[in-house]
C-alpha cells in the first residue's frame, strides 16, 4: 500500500528520481542556463544565418570552385594524418603499455604535449623545422621532397595535432586486455603475429576507430598550427578553416557562413555516425 | 604477473618496435619543442630578453592573463554546477546534456570565433543594437572573452563528470542526513573528494585558455596593445619576419604548456586520476 499513499502531487511534479540532496533546481538551472546562452544560441545562428540565405544562394557560395577546393584539401589532408597517427599512435599506446624502457614516464607525459602546447607555437616550430631551409626541410630538398607550403607540411602538422587522440584512445583498452586469451591463442599454437592480428587487434579496433574519428575530425577544423607550414594558395594549400578567415576578412559574411555549416554537419556526421557505431558495438558485445 | 615467452615478443623485436616508437616521437613531438627555445635564443640572452619585455609584448602577456583570469573560473563555476546536477540526480536528458557540454570540441576554433560575429559584430544580428548603446564585444577585450569561454566550455565538466559519478553520492546524503545544509555539505564533503580532478580539469582549461588561437583570431581584430594576445603577438612578428621576436614569445607559451604536462602528469601518478577516456 505504501505506494499508493505517496501524495499525488509529490509524483506529478518530480520528472526526475526523488533525491535527498538539494540543489538540484540551482545547479540545473544554471547549467542549462549558461549552457544556452554560452553554446546553444551562438551556434544556433551560424544555423539561421544559413537558412536565410535560401539553398540557391547557400550552394553558390557554399559549394564553390574555391570551396570545394579547400574542402578536399582539409578533408584528405585530415584523412592521412589520421591514418598516420592511427599506425603509429596504435605503435606508441602498445610500447608505453608493454615494454619497460628507461624515461618512459617523459615519453607518456610528452604525447600530451599537443594538447598542452598552443597551435599557433606548434605551427611556428614546424614551419622552422620543415621550410626548405629549415632543421630538416635542408636535408630533404636536396632529395626533391618540398614538405612547407605544400599539402605535404598541412598533413605534419594535422599529425602532430591528432597524435595524442589516437594514443590515449587505445591506451587503457589495451592495458586492459586480459593476458589469459593471448595465453590461450599461444597454447592453441599460434604465433605472436597470429595472436596480434586475430585476438589483440580485434579487441582494440573500437578504440582504434575511435582515435581516428577524434583524430580526423581535429584535423578537419584545425586553423593555428596550419596556416604558417601551408603557404595558404587558393585552390592549393587553403584549408577549409582558412578561407573562412580570408571571406570574413574581405566582409563575405555569407561565404563564412555557408562554409563554415557546410564543415559543422560534416563533424557532427561523424560523432553521431562514431556514437552510433560504438553503441552498436556495445550492444554485440552484450556489454 | 609472469610473462612467458608465448605472450611478449623477443627482446629484439621489443627494442625494434621502441626504436620505431621513439624516433617517431622525437621528430615530431620533441624536435618542434626543442627548435621553440632554440630559435628563441639564437640571438643570445639579450635579444630575447629584448623581444619578452617591449611594451606590445608585456600587453599581450596581461590581455592573456586576464582573459585566462575571467573565463576560468566561469568555467569552473559552470562544470562543478553541471556536474552537481548530472552526478547526484537521475533526470530524463542527462546523455544529451552531456552531448550539449560537449559540443564545443567538435567545431573548428575559426567556427567558434566565428559565431560571436555573426551575433555581436557590426553586421551582426544584435550589431546595430549594440552600437547604438556603444557597446563593443567583437574586436574587443568581451568578444575575446566569451570566445575562450565558449572553446574551453567542455574542460572542467568533462573531468568532474566521471569523478563525481564513480564517486556517487553516499558521502553527501551522510551529511545531509546528519543535518548539514547543501552549502555545507558541497565545501566539507564534495569539494575535498574531487579537488584534484578539479585542479586536472583547471589546468587543462587554463592551458587552452591561453593559448586559444583560431577563435581569438577572428573576434579580436589584431589591435596592437589593446586586443592582441600572447598567441596572436606570436604570430604578427612572425608575418613581420621577426622570428626571435615571435620564438621568445612563443617560448613562454611553450614553458607554460610545459609546466602544465608537468603538474597534469603528477597529479595523474600521485592521484591516480589517469583516466584516458579524456581526451579533447
């Protein structure tokens, strides 16, 4: 009968669990407050201003020579670094989880440097290290290889960006891994290649997919670290975020707009498609 | 745990596979770092000292600060209300709060600048309403302001939010049952449980907050003295080919990101907060 006697109005009003904590109404409040007015309003007009425009004059600007130029550039430019970092990121998570080597708590902490250190120093430092006579563009231009001011330099320093996604993705998955199935692969006579490919690999795949999609969708929107190392020429080396930059310089409010919508639907694509996908994988594994 | 020869490799391909790891991590993570401060000294001491303390350069260092100053604690005061209400109450809607929190992560820093344009800058939809009343957001020390705030939004809640859930909520229902009141038992309970997941999140916050550059970049205008950061400063000297002008600056930028991989990475050994589904 207990049920029965809690008082009608005390079940209509409370939509969430009954809690002896208060704040619930401060906190909440606030959050979806600020929330709103910080985040949601601001990205909402990118949104409105877009459909002001009408689909004619949104594709005009929005899908032109130039824009779509940039498009494939920031998007292959993005792909590559972040199957790059993909290969070697999955190479350093399985070191530092594996193996013991001297200094290995200064290698962990420096793959934080990326997101430690400003985009715009970290584009400075690659651009000295690659231009033609730079650290180690000198050695490499006698060999024919430009790296700065082509979209060659764009993919190092989308590399150097995207790297500690990957590693601190597959960090923890792999770390772990229960020892006992690779124990099991190795009594049922597999090689340490087999086990690698057919059990540890398939365990740590969702991570690595993961690093990936966090990887390439960074690199998409990547502006500081870019502009120096990529000689910025329209059609050429001009990443999507530049041109952006370049249309509102020249007061195009319409161009930065439609670009800039065209580059946050493509982002959100992903993480949905990614938050889908991970879910799907969650519920194979009965997890 | 024991390991056998039938589950890790031979010692020689272990020291292949860390040689191939290192020199990957030494030509593009260390080598930048170490050609930052190079090239900031190329010229001695002197030139460098020379380049930190002109007059744009000490404006950039204090607009920076201040910026770090105000929209920091904002953010603080945002993620430990957010995480308050998400962790100890069970609502409909809470994932896709947290998916709201996280939005700011995945739209390009020239994106996030741009917004604040298209709302408060002269074309913008509240510009002419803001003139009217003199108001100056865009191109100004506010407009800098809410764009740090709006790219760093997701830093604090995103660490107190799996703290404070694996924490649960135990502790605070003691002490409200043995008659604390809320603000009691936030200073006394909850504030000393996730203080070093708090301090985690603050650094990273801080370190974003400083060295913000594409957002910054579209909303400040580039005034020199007024409306120029540490990391814009960097890049005007750059373009103005005065390259130990724009490394010094760029190494205190460096050493600070440095300090914060340093204190991140003790508190992650002596708490034990590693917890590497945080990554931005």
């Amino acid at each position: 009968m207990s049920s029965l006697a809690t008082p009608f109005s005390v079940r209509k009003t409370s939509w969430r669990q009954p809690s002896v904590l208060p704040g619930f109404g401060l906190t909440f409040g606030f959050s979806l407050v600020w929330l709103t007015l910080i985040v949601l309003i601001p990205l909402a007009t990118i949104f409105l201003k877009s459909a002001g425009m009408g689909w004619h004059g949104f594709v005009e600007v929005g899908f032109s020579h130039r824009a779509i130029a940039a498009y494939r550039l920031s998007f292959g430019t993005a792909a590559a670094a972040a199957l790059i970092n993909a290969v070697f990121g999955l190479l350093v998570a399985w070191v530092l989880v594996r193996y013991r080597f001297p200094g290995k708590r200064f290698v962990s902490a420096l793959v934080d440097l990326p997101f430690a250190l400003p985009t715009a120093v970290a584009g400075i430092a690659l651009t000295a290290l690659y231009a033609p006579r730079g650290w180690i563009g000198q050695y490499l231009e006698p060999l024919g290889v430009t790296v700065a001011f082509t979209p060659l330099g764009i993919i190092i320093a989308l590399v150097f960006i995207g790297l500690p996604f990957v590693v601190r993705s597959v960090e923890p998955v792999l770390a772990d891994l229960g020892r006992d199935v690779e124990e099991a692969a190795a009594t049922l006579g597999a090689n340490r290649i087999q086990t690698f490919s057919q059990v540890i690999f398939p365990a740590i795949a969702p991570a690595l997919v993961t690093g990936f999609a966090l990887a390439f969708a960074r690199g998409v929107g990547e502006y500081g670290s870019v502009i120096f190392i990529s000689g910025n020429m329209p059609g050429k080396t001009e990443i999507a975020p530049l041109l952006i930059v370049t249309q509102l310089e020249q007061y195009a409010y319409d161009g930065a707009t439609a670009i800039a919508t065209v580059m946050m639907v493509f982002s959100f694509v992903i993480l949905f498609g990614l938050n889908a996908w991970q879910a799907a994988q969650r519920r194979r594994l009965g997890a | 745990m024991s390991r056998t020869a039938s589950t890790t490799e031979g010692r020689t391909s272990q020291a292949l596979l860390i040689a191939a790891a290192m020199i990957f991590l030494a030509f593009f993570l260390l080598l930048p770092l170490v050609a930052v401060f190079t090239e900031a000294f190329k010229q001695g001491i002197g030139a460098f000292g020379q380049a930190v303390m002109h007059p744009d350069a000490w404006a950039a260092i204090r607009l920076t600060l201040l910026i770090a100053a105000i929209s920091v604690p904002l953010n603080v005061v945002f993620g430990v209300a957010a995480s308050w209400a998400i962790t100890k109450f069970h609502f409909p809607g809470r994932h896709l709060l947290i998916t709201f929190i996280d939005l700011p992560f995945s739209v390009s820093p020239v994106v996030s600048g741009l917004i604040f344009v298209l709302l408060f800058g002269a074309h913008g939809l509240l510009g002419p309403w803001l003139a009217e009343h003199d108001i100056k957001i865009i191109f100004a020390v506010p407009g800098i302001v809410l764009a740090t705030v709006f790219i760093t939004f997701p830093f604090v809640a995103r660490e107190l939010i799996p703290l404070m859930q694996e924490q649960g909520k135990d502790d605070e229902e003691a002490a409200i049952s043995l008659g604390a009141n809320g603000w009691q038992t936030f200073w006394h309970v909850t504030l000393p449980n996730i203080r070093w997941g708090l301090l985690y999140g603050v650094l990273l916050c801080n370190a974003r907050a400083m060295g913000e550059f594409g957002a910054v970049s579209v909303v400040s205008g580039h005034i020199r003295g007024e409306t120029n950061t540490m990391p814009l400063h960097v890049e005007i000297l750059y373009n103005e080919y005065d390259f130990v002008g724009a490394f010094a600056v760029a190494s205190l930028l460096a050493a600070l990101a440095l300090v914060t991989l340093i204190a991140k990475s003790i508190l992650e050994w002596r708490f034990d907060l590693h917890h590497g589904g945080a990554v931005h």
